[in-house]
C-alpha cells in the first residue's frame, strides 16, 4: 500500500468516526432537550443513563446520520 492510499484510507476513516461523534452528540442535545420539555432536569440523570437513551434515539432517527455527514463534509473531512 502506497503512502497515499493509507493517507486516503486514514482520512476515509476520520470521516467515519466524525459522523458517529457528530450524530452521538445531536442525540444527546435531542435526548436533553426531551428531559427538559417534560420539566426535568438534566443533573437528576446520568451521563450514562442519557448517552442509553440516545442510542434508541439514534436508532428511531436514522436521518441523523444524513444530517452529521453532511456536516462532515461541509468542515472538509471527506
């Protein structure tokens, strides 16, 4: 493999793992936001039990992957 195809191949996976972080943070906001309209406070939950509950909503809103790639793109990674 030539130096840059593992450039390329390097650069294909940062992008990968930037629209799992960008689409993981967009769920936690989301999961918040949800906590917050039913009166809640976020404190009263843990990091743990929240990040939980946006990988259901992750898995209930699939377009958030659209969303985080084009994100993605748009800061140059891809």
């Amino acid at each position: 493999m030539t130096r840059a195809e593992r450039k390329a191949q390097q650069k294909a996976l940062q992008a990968r793992v930037a629209i799992r972080v960008f689409a993981q943070m967009a769920a936690k906001n989301a999961v918040k936001a949800s906590i917050r309209a039913q009166g809640f406070k976020v404190s009263h939950y843990s990091a743990r039990d929240i990040a939980l509950w946006a990988e259901v909503w992750i898995s209930d809103h699939p377009e958030v992957f659209a969303e985080a790639r084009a994100k993605v793109v748009k800061l140059g990674y891809c």
